[in-house]
C-alpha cells in the first residue's frame, strides 16, 4: 500500500540552525512528491514539489528536498532556520497517471524555532 | 497564481442547524475539488472528492447525507454540513487541482463551531 511516513512528530532548532525534516514513502513506483507548510488555524501552502524532473528541488522560503530513490526518502531541509519557520509541515505523495486524485499525506511535522 | 478561498473563515452555529461553506479557485479551473477535516494537532482527513457535473466520491465512514457537497461549476464547490452536532465542530479545508496537475492548492480552512 502506498503510504508516507514523516519520522519525528516534533522537530526543535534554534534560530540559524540546519532544518531537517524527514520523509519517507513506500511505494513500487516513483512517485510525485510534495511538500506542505501549514501555519496556526490556515490552509497548506505548497513548499516544493518533486514530478520526476531534477531530484534536486528549490522551493519557496529557502526550502529545498532531494528525491533520492534509494533511499526512498524526500527530506525537507534549510540552512538556516528562521523564526517566521515555525510551523507544521506535511510530507505529500501521488502517483504518475493520478492527476486529480487525493494526496497521500504524512502525519506532519511540527517545527519549533527558538531564539 | 493557484489561490483557493473559502468562505466563512469562521461560523458557529447551534445544534441542529446546516451550515454552507464554499470552496472557489479564483484564478484557474479545477476540475477536481477535495473537502478534508483536520482535528487539532493531527494530519488532514479526506472526506470526499469532488468532480464538476458528477456526484461526489466519499471516503469510507463519511456520512454522504450529512456532507453534502456540491461542485457545480469548475471554480466552485459547496461543503454543507445537516443538522450539526457539536462533534461535527473542526477545521474544513478544501483544495482544488488544476486539470492534469498532480499538485494540489489549498483554502484557508474554516472553522466550525457548533453549540
């Protein structure tokens, strides 16, 4: 079954530390990847997205994620963190001919940034 | 571009009344509409996909008659919530893809309260 898990429920830094968030899908096919940021009592706004193009993505807000197939794993990472970053993020999964059908989503990720 | 609005943003309402909200994309076509209910702290629930001109696709243990959900023309869908209950109380949030697209955008949520 297709699926996606996002390792640490909680993620803690300090302000101008590496920010690492996890994914990792399980799948037979590559799948498409997404990455969702989702601030206090609003909507996701998409991060970053992975559709078989470059493995390596640049997102908004300085985000990037690497597709690496052997690892099965679309980590979310910025150099250096900023308070504004505190947020939940969720890790995202489709399929090559689904367009238009629902995401998989992960649990999401809380990230804490302090001062 | 790939903005989503939802209105209300907030409603509380009584026991036993309906309420509407409405989910447009303001500035493409989205054949495809999703309705998701998210709990406090937890990850997004999909109640149910929604196609212009056709009936709605529910996920199992939603209450078809109880989420009526109406996707009328291709920038609007309608989530109506019969004869609420406090548990029904939570944060909605639509999203609505572009036609091809694997990558959803989503609303701003709102949030139900009922008394």
């Amino acid at each position: 079954a297709q699926s996606v898990t996002q390792l640490g429920s909680h993620v803690s830094v300090s302000e101008g530390a590496l920010v690492l968030l996890r994914c990792n899908y399980s799948s037979s096919v590559p799948p498409y990847l997404f990455w969702y940021v989702q601030y206090p009592n609003q909507g996701l706004q998409l991060l970053l997205k992975y559709t078989s193009a470059a493995t390596l993505v640049k997102g908004i807000n300085g985000f990037e994620a690497e597709f690496k197939k052997s690892e099965t794993s679309f980590h979310l990472t910025k150099p250096s963190a900023h308070m504004s970053d505190a947020a939940e993020y969720f890790c995202a999964v489709s399929y090559p001919n689904q367009a238009g059908t629902a995401l998989i989503f992960g649990k999401g990720t809380t990230l804490s940034v302090s001062s | 571009g790939a903005v989503v609005s939802q209105h209300p943003s907030r409603v509380i309402c009584k026991s036993g009344t309906s309420v509407k909200i409405e989910c447009r994309s303001l500035d493409f076509q989205a054949t495809t509409m999703f309705w998701y209910r998210q709990f406090p702290k937890q990850s997004l629930m999909l109640m149910a996909t929604s196609n212009e001109g056709s009936k709605a696709t529910y996920e199992q243990g939603v209450e078809k008659d109880k989420f009526l959900i109406n996707h009328a023309s291709l920038t609007l869908s309608t989530l109506t919530v019969t004869s609420a209950h406090p548990e029904d109380s939570s944060f909605y949030i639509c999203s609505a893809s572009p036609a091809g697209a694997y990558e959803q955008y989503f609303g701003p949520g709102t949030r139900l309260t009922v008394t």
